[in-house]
C-alpha cells in the first residue's frame, strides 16, 4: 500500500510525522491516521506530501506495483 510505503520512507529518513506534516500543510492527526491505514489517501494530499519531501510523484506508487 502507498501509506506503508510513505510510512516506512518517513521512518527510514527519521522525518517526523509533526514536521512533514506542517510541511505538506495538512494537520498531523490526518497525517497519523493515513500513514497507519486508518484513513484513506486523498490526491491531494498525496501530492502536498511527495512536494514535502522533495520525491517524484511516482516514488510510493513504484514500490508498490
């Protein structure tokens, strides 16, 4: 799944949920329940993280296929 793969790349760079989080511009507790599979990943929302985290659009989607 995208949220795991966003998930394990936030942990693997000790980015913080807190700091992406206010630099995607989305409120940390939607960000927790999307990263631990509680709540689905808008468009958007992908979007504003990839740009966060400087990565292409199509890093999380790769590892999942």
């Amino acid at each position: 799944m995208i949220n795991e793969s966003i998930k394990n790349y936030v942990e693997t760079n000790q980015i913080s949920q807190r700091t992406l989080a206010l630099k995607a511009g989305l409120n940390s507790n939607i960000l927790s329940k999307v990263l631990n599979g509680k709540r689905r990943l808008l468009a958007d929302e992908y979007i504003r993280i990839c740009d966060a985290l400087c990565v292409p659009y199509d890093l999380f989607v790769r590892k999942v296929s």
